[in-house]
C-alpha cells in the first residue's frame, strides 16, 4: 500500500513514529517518509538509526499551519501521531494542550485537504471516550474535528479516520518504564493509585500494524478500535517485580479506574468486526452514504448489542502475570 508514496507523520520523533518508520522501511518501498515534528535533537538522534535515502526530516510545530501546508506538498497518506499526552501536565497546562491537540488537529487537517492527501489516520486514546481529563477532552475534540473533516474536505479526495487504542507497553513516560527506574533506583515498594485499576494494553508493533491496516479498511469518518487485553495494575507490578510490596497512592487528578474505547453511548454506531470494533459517525456526509458495516477490504461486520461497552475493567481478556512478564522482556 505504500510502495512508491510519500507518507507523512507528525510527532514522528516519538516512540510510535520511530516503530512506525521501522516497520515501513520494512516492508515497503515507499518514495519518501517525512518526520514532522519540533526537536531537533530527537530529529538528529533519530537520523542517525534511520538514513535511509527516502528519509525526510522537517522541523515545525503542528501549531503552524503555514509550515503544515508547505511540508505536505505531495503528499498520499498522513499519520497524525503530534499531541501532549501528559495528563497531569495537561491539567496543568491546559491552555498549551488545547493548542497543540485541538489547534494543531485543525490545521493538519486544512492543510490535507488543501494538498488533496489521499488518506489521513489521526491517532486517539481510550481516554477520549468519556473523558474526564483535559487531555481526554482534547482528544475527542481531534476525534470529531478528524470525523467532521470528511465533509469539510468537500470536493477534495482526502478521507479521514481515527484509530483509538490503550496504553503501549514499554512507551515514553508510560509506568513500566516508572517502575523499572525504581526498581533499578533500589526501592522498597511500587506505588499504584488503586488497586482494582485496569487498563489497555497494546505493544507498539500491534499498534503500528493496526493503523496500516486500517488505511486499507477506511472509506472515512470511523473511529477503529482494535481487540486489545486488559491488565490488572497489581498483576503488573507483580510481573516487574516479583514479591515487592505495592502501596497505594490514590487516583491522581484526572485518571480513571477503568478506561473505556467504545463507550454504552454510542453502542447504536458500534460495529463489530473479528478483530476490531467500528464506531461509525453520528454525522451523515454530503457526497457519500458508506456502509461501515463492511470496509474497504470488504470484511463484514455485526450491529453490538444496544447499551455495549467496550471497557478495561469488563474486558473479556486478561493478561496473566506470566504472559506480562513475558510481553515486559519482549519490549
């Protein structure tokens, strides 16, 4: 699907973009891969693991549609990776991660539509559903713009979707990382903020994997979601650190016990598939009538039951303590 496309990935620094490089340069041939993002020193470290001659590093903020429209100049297919992520530093900051997340949604988006991009994939969270932190607020907010974006586009070919996936095992500033400082640090215990607290889990390459695949599923306006299993966050400490005690901290401003990527709201609009759910759009678009019911490779989906919820903490799968301890050593 790549072979001889120009692919563009904001905040492609990060550990998605770096794993999500490599797999392209993998796999296919593409005639150029362009990293946009605001770090020069990340750029520059990054060049020096990925010289491969279709490479293409632009400095500029996602903030600055200008810079937006002059770097997407030819090019087929963007993957939207760029946003503040932090929790408590959007709780903090709240003003910055509105700019960045929301803003920076907007004009990517503009900017795809005025350089007649084929395909756009934004990356969400499960904290976009039913948020209740400014970070979750934001991205629902990229979330609708991306959906909405598909009638903005107008007479333009870019089709536009979201893929909304958990936590990545082993990510920058993710707590298995945390915990092996700490353990590395000599303590005494790990801290978790609840004991009952699950979450999503996802390695980077599945990640990287769904996204490819959904370019090649999309019509757009979905939202993917893949099948991913849950983890109990004491079954995690026990994996890391077998035998230290765990203290309780308390849930920190803006987190949740349990995260949720389908939430029951929206049950009407979500459509099953073998692998992943579709939640297709509340919006209807001028040019088109898709039915998301069956995807671009033509696999079929089914209607989920009114009031379903895809959630953490009712997964129907769970990952063991030793099948966690084996995904910590593989990452």
């Amino acid at each position: 699907m790549f072979n001889d496309k120009v692919i563009f990935l904001t905040g492609g620094t990060g550990s998605f973009g770096q794993e999500f490089s490599r797999a392209v340069l993998q796999q296919y041939r593409p005639r150029k891969l362009i990293i946009f993002s605001r770090d020069e020193l990340k750029q520059f470290e990054m060049q020096q693991r990925f010289d491969h001659g279709c490479m293409r590093y632009f400095i500029g903020d996602v903030r600055d549609y200008a810079r937006l429209r002059q770097a997407m100049r030819d090019v087929d297919f963007v993957v939207h990776a760029a946003a503040l992520k932090q929790v408590p530093a959007a709780e903090y900051n709240p003003m910055e991660c509105i700019k960045t997340n929301i803003h920076g949604a907007e004009n990517l988006i503009m900017a795809a539509i005025e350089n007649d991009v084929e395909k756009v994939i934004a990356l969400s969270t499960d904290k976009a559903a039913n948020p209740i932190n400014l970070y979750g607020a934001t991205k629902l907010a990229s979330d609708k713009l991306f959906v909405a974006a598909n009638n903005m586009a107008g007479g333009h070919p870019t089709r536009f979707s979201v893929v909304r996936y958990g936590n990545v095992i082993g990510s920058r500033g993710s707590v298995v990382p945390y915990f092996r400082k700490l353990m590395a640090e000599g303590a005494n215990h790990l801290p978790i903020t609840h004991p009952d607290m699950t979450r999503f889990w996802i390695t980077l390459e599945q990640g990287i994997d769904f996204v490819s695949k959904s370019f090649e599923r999309m019509h757009g306006g979905e939202i993917f979601v893949p099948k991913i299993p849950s983890v109990r966050i004491t079954d995690l400490a026990e994996s890391l650190a077998p035998g230290l005690p765990i203290r309780t901290i308390g849930i920190r401003p803006g987190e949740k016990l349990h995260e949720v990527m389908c939430p029951a709201d929206d049950s009407h609009l979500t459509i099953e598939f073998e692998d992943h759910f579709v939640i297709s759009p509340s919006i209807s678009f001028h040019d088109r009538n898709a039915d998301y019911a069956t995807n671009a490779l033509g696999e079929k989906g089914s209607a989920v039951a009114q009031g379903f919820e895809y959630s953490s903490g009712n997964n129907a799968h769970f990952l063991s303590i030793d099948e966690l301890r084996s995904l910590n050593e593989q990452v």
